[in-house]
C-alpha cells in the first residue's frame, strides 16, 4: 500500500534525535576548534613572525594533511560497525592535540604536529559522523537534516571566537590560555558523544565490507563525477584564514578584534544553513551547492578589486558565510543516496578526503603565490582557478542527479 504523500513529508521534516545529539557534539566541539582557529593566523603570521609561504603549508596541513586518515576511519566503521567508536577516537584526540599546542611554544615544528594530530581526529570523526546522520533521516528529509546539524556546528562557531577574545582579554593577550579553555571544552564534547549519541549497524544480507568493495566504489559513475568535481572545487578555496589575512591588511583591522571577522561568517552560516538545507531537498541539492561555490567566487572578485570600507567589508562576510551553508552539508546530502549503504562511511570518506588533499595544494600554493606576487597577484590567481573550477564542476555535479525512479531504486 502507497502511503501518503503527507507522512512522507512529515516524516521528512522531523528531526531524527540522533541528529540533534550530533548536532550538540558538533556545536561543543566547534567552541573549541573556532577558538584556536580564529586567533591561529595573528598567532603564526604576527606572533611567530611566519611568511605566507609557511603559513600557507600550515593551513594546509590543518585540513589535507590527515586525508588518507579519513578514508582508513571511514572504512574501518563500515567494517566494524562502530561509527560511533571511530568517530569518539576522532573527537578525543582532537581534545589532546590542544595540549599539544600548548606544549609547542613557539616551534612551528611542534606547531605542525599539533595541528596534524587535531586535524587526524577531525578526519577519523566527520565521514562516520556524517554517515550516522545520512542513517538516521529517511532520504527526503537529508538536506534539512544537515541544514539542522550544521546550523548547530556553526551556532559553535559562532561561539568560539567570540570566547577566544574574552579569554585574551581575561589573560592579557595570552594565547596559552585560549588553548588551555578549548582543551576543556573539546573534553566536554566528547562525553556529550559517549552519553546520547546512538549508533545504527547497517547490515545488508549478502554484502560484504571488505577492501575490494570498497575499490568498487569508484566504477559507480555518479559517485565518480562527485569525487572528480569536488576535487576540482577543493582546488578554488584558498582557506579561511588567508581571506580574513587579505581583509584585515586592506581594511586595518585591530588584532584584538581579528576573531569577529570568523563570528561574521559563522552567523551568516548560523542564519541560512537551515534554509539552504530545506531548499536544497526542494530545488535540488546540486543546484544549491553549486550556487554555493558561486557565492565564493564572488568573495574573490571582490578581494581582487579595490572596493573597501564596511561596505565591501559586510558583503563578503555574508557571501562566505552563505558559501559555506550552501556547500558543507549539502554535499553529504547530495553523495549520501548514491552509496551503498554498508559503504556509506567509507564513501564519504572518500569525497571528503578528495576535497581536503585538493585543499591542502591549493592552500600550499596560494601561499607560495602570495610570497611571489604579493596580496593582490594571489588573489587574482584564485579567481582565475575558482572560475575555470567552477565551470568544469558543474557539468560534473549536474550529471549526479538522480531522477524520482533512480532514487526510488
């Protein structure tokens, strides 16, 4: 018997409890991230004295360097069964490497190893993560369902800056302390994952999670169209910190008040990721995702003119912040229903790892351009690459979609 168009969509737009307690683990655990992260360009390029060349290879590191790491984390919790366990190792060294930072001082060495060991829980966490919420929301219902977990992620980055600045102006500018606070609070992130969040194993009869399975993914053509053209979308974004980098050299912006310009897009992502989510299960995920990348091409034409003041200042913080609310989430919502599922982590691994090792290049060489050719040649570059990125992408993503009998199949 058919059941009503109604309940399905009722059923759709319920929040799974699943998710929302994803959504809380996720909304700690960014407080404590967006605190080191919003004060770690000044930290490296103004405390430490690094050039853009070093920085660049830094934030690169702080994204792409762990990226087979994910695809062993997500094929280890398709394995087992335990996304929740792969994904609570991910969130608890995470914890730990923020007392790595603390111990490092000031040897970009040491520096480097921190980050790699944060970053090395962030790649073990997302790809079971987000497979654990793609397996709590029946299908219609993803985009919203990611919209609610990243508009919660966002509420935590929104948070976490706004912390880091009380904390500096609590110690005196001491970035020791802002390490020190967001080790307890990613602490507390992970007892909030040990105590509500509910694991779902996946059986089906007659597959087996074995590694030769896992190659199969690839002769899937729409998850390799996805793969090809998120990589081809992870080589146009140049990383938060260089954006904030480029507005707060134009536009003179004090140190102290560096952390707001992460606030900025992380309310803009806070506001619009619910919407964008729900629009995107109603026009099409693609679409919204693309636009998305739009949005952040915008962002580069804008820091590659001359135009400055609140104006310009506003505008692309709104622009990014859409960028990510559009684009985040919504690439999960789009890859999820076209693996398996008893290789969804593992698939999703496999695009998210594409993505972070395109950004680890594009960070890396984004900084060797800025060191070459100054601010405004890099930034010119970027919105060469985004554009050409861009175009090739789209045709890859549009041939993704699904029809209602595929997706019904």
């Amino acid at each position: 018997m058919e059941r009503p168009a109604t309940l399905d969509r009722t059923k759709a737009t319920k929040i799974a409890a699943n998710v929302l307690a994803l959504g809380t683990v996720s909304l700690v655990t960014d407080v404590s991230s967006e605190m080191v992260s919003a004060i770690l360009p000044l930290y490296l390029v103004v405390g430490l004295g690094l050039g853009p060349a070093v920085y660049g290879l830094v934030d690169g590191l702080y994204t792409g360097a762990t990226a087979l790491l994910r695809l062993a984390g997500g094929y280890i919790a398709d394995k087992v069964q335990r996304r929740k366990l792969v994904a609570g190792l991910g969130y608890g060294i995470s914890a730990v490497a923020k007392a790595g930072l603390l111990l490092a001082g000031g040897s970009p060495a040491g520096i480097g190893a921190a980050i790699v060991a944060d970053r090395a829980g962030k790649g073990l966490r997302t790809a079971p993560r987000d497979a654990m919420i793609t397996l709590s929301m029946p299908e219609e219902g993803l985009g919203r369902a990611f919209g609610v977990h990243r508009a919660m992620d966002s509420a935590g980055a929104f948070a976490g800056p706004l912390v880091a600045i009380g904390v500096l102006a609590a110690s005196g500018q001491a970035f020791d302390a802002v390490f020190v606070v967001s080790g307890c609070v990613a602490a507390i992130g992970v007892l909030v994952l040990v105590l509500f969040v509910r694991d779902r194993p996946v059986r089906v009869p007659g597959k087996v999670v074995n590694l030769r399975q896992a190659a199969k993914l690839l002769e899937r053509g729409k998850v390799r169209l996805l793969l090809f053209g998120a990589i081809l979308l992870g080589l146009s974004a140049i990383g938060d910190g260089f954006v904030y980098l480029l507005l707060q050299r134009r536009e003179d912006i004090a140190i102290g008040w560096f952390p707001l310009l992460a606030v900025g897009t992380s309310l803009v992502y806070l506001i619009m990721a619910v919407p964008l989510g729900a629009l995107a299960d109603r026009a099409g995920r693609t679409r919204v995702f693309l636009g998305g990348y739009a949005a952040l091409l915008a962002v580069y034409l804008i820091l590659a003119t001359s135009w400055s003041g609140w104006g310009a200042l506003v505008t692309v913080l709104l622009l990014y912040g859409v960028f990510y609310a559009a684009t985040d989430g919504v690439l999960m919502a789009v890859a999820g229903p076209l693996l398996p599922p008893e290789l969804r982590t593992t698939g999703l691994a496999l695009i998210q790892t594409g993505q972070a090792v395109a950004y680890l290049v594009s960070s890396v060489l984004f900084g060797l351009a800025w060191q070459w050719w100054g601010a405004a040649g890099a930034t010119r570059a970027a919105v060469a690459a985004a554009t050409l990125t861009l175009a090739g992408s789209a045709v890859m993503f549009l041939r993704t979609r699904q029809t209602p009998a595929q997706a019904a199949a």
